[in-house]
C-alpha cells in the first residue's frame, strides 16, 4: 500500500482534506478553502485521495469528469500544497478504518486538521464516517472539520454525479456552475482532431463553442464537433493558430452547445452564433474562466 506524493515537502504537520474529488467542483473546493485556512504554522496543507473514484473501481468502469493529472493540478491552483494519493485496489479497499486514521493519517501524513464532507466514507465496508474521524480526532490529537453540503441555484446538492449527468446532456451552463469555471481538459489536437482520454465523461453529440489554449501563442474561439467515440473535430472561428505541432497538448475549454446538429457543415447561421454566445459569455464573465 504505497502512498503516492505530488510536491511532497518536509512538514512538521497537515492540515488534510479528504474526497475522491472528481471534477473538484464548488463543494470539493469548500474543503480546499477550509484546509487552507486550518493549515498548521509552520506546517503545509494536503488532499489525501485515490486516482479512481472507488465506485467506478468496483464498477469496472471509468467515467470521470477529470483525470487524476488533473486534478492534481486543480488542488495546486486552488492554493493546496502537497497531494498524497493511492493507487485504488483490493489491498486499499480491505484497510481498516482504525489502521487509515492511525497509520495514514496520525503516523504518514501528521494530520493536526483533517478536513472531509458530510456524506465522506472510508475504510473496510465503508465503516468509517465523519463521526468516527471527530471520535478519532479527540483521541490521537487532531481537529475535525465536516463540510456541509454545497447547494446550486434551485436547491440542489452539488455533487459529481449530478455534474456527470448535466455533462452527458449538453447543459454546460448547470455544468459550470456546479464546477465554478467552464469544464476544462488537457487533449491532444492531431490534424483537426481534439482527442479526449477516454475515461471521461463528454457531452452528447452536436456542435460546441469551444475555448483553445495552446502552450504558447494566444488562446482561441473554436468550434468543436462531437459525433461519435473520444474527439471532437475542430473549426476556428478566426485565424487558425500559426505553428501548430502535430500530436500538440492543449488546454481545452467547453463553454456553450451550438446546437445537436452532427452535420459536419458548418454554416454561417452556425458560426453567427457562436460568435454571438462568445460575445455574452465575454461580457458576463470579463473573461472566459478556466482554472
């Protein structure tokens, strides 16, 4: 059971968060605020998580709204100082829930703040819970902080799996604001062709209004066309970027639904749009958001 680092620093105590985290949506980033902010002095803040939501692991199926690659540079740019993370498997799923708050969290990490959601569960059979980690606290020595739930607009509970729904019909603006910026991915453009990595979870066929980000040069406006399997063809809606290298890693960034129409045409009516909901989006926003 080897436990993973991602900028591992030589700290005297943690404050740590707790999740799968998938997406880190409006309400993972509540338990990334409240880490942050009970960071110990001296000490660092961390996520201790999984590269795989356990779920889908027992599923047999990935459907991610991020890869972990991802997500690991989303708790960076959120203000988070280290990442420690476990490959999921049978030998995680079989730990004890005493054996995770003693040997992982009091022994490895040194938590002086552990930081987790209402619903958060762990350890062998799900046993663990919030209430055991605030049991736990009291005795080994480290504070707790349960995180309620985040609503949206309307009442609802944000969560990964609502997000995955909303993101498989298309709807972008409930999308992004259950995420707090537009959803965003690293992919790889061969030719006019954006590759997204097959474990995430995409919108349904049509035509998006898409945001591109090269490694250098000035970011874009784009059309992106969805038909069938992980890609997305894409169109410029201005001059298409100079020096483009075959095979580039790009930023991505999904803003609006052009329309359900899979015609690989794109027409004036299309383009006007397009230029048009980019128009709104700019002025709404003062800028497009991608973190």
């Amino acid at each position: 059971m080897k436990l993973n680092w991602a900028n591992r620093q030589v700290s005297p105590g943690r404050s740590v968060a707790l999740g799968t985290f998938d997406g880190v949506h409006r309400g993972h980033q509540e338990l990334l605020q409240e880490t942050i902010a009970r960071k110990p002095a001296g000490g660092t803040s961390a996520v201790l998580t999984f590269d795989i939501p356990p779920e889908q692991f027992f599923r047999g199926n990935l459907q991610l709204l991020s890869t972990f690659p991802r997500r690991t540079e989303l708790f960076h740019v959120f203000g988070i100082d280290e990442v420690a993370w476990f490959n999921f498997g049978p030998d995680i799923a079989s730990m004890e829930a005493s054996h995770f708050v003693e040997r992982i969290l009091v022994e490895e990490m040194k938590a002086k703040a552990v930081i987790c959601g209402y619903d958060y569960r762990f350890g062998k059979g799900r046993a663990g819970d919030a209430e055991y980690l605030k049991e736990q606290g009291e005795r080994l020595g480290f504070e707790v902080k349960i995180v309620p739930q985040v609503q949206g607009t309307g009442g609802y509970t944000i969560s990964s799996t609502r997000i995955r729904t909303l993101l498989q019909e298309g709807d972008l603006t409930q999308v992004r604001e259950c995420l707090g910026y537009y959803p965003t991915y690293q992919v790889t453009l061969a030719s006019q062709t954006l590759q997204f990595d097959p474990a995430l979870v995409l919108p349904r066929k049509g035509l998006y209004l898409i945001w591109y980000q090269p490694k250098t040069g000035p970011s874009l406006a784009a059309l992106g066309l969805r038909t069938t399997g992980h890609e997305m063809v894409v169109t410029f809606l201005h001059d298409q970027p100079h020096d483009r290298a075959e095979n580039e890693l790009v930023k991505v960034g999904l803003l609006a639904k052009i329309s359900e129409d899979e015609s690989p045409e794109i027409t004036e009516a299309k383009v006007l749009r397009a230029k048009e909901m980019l128009t709104s989006i700019c002025l709404q926003e003062g800028r497009v958001m991608l973190k």
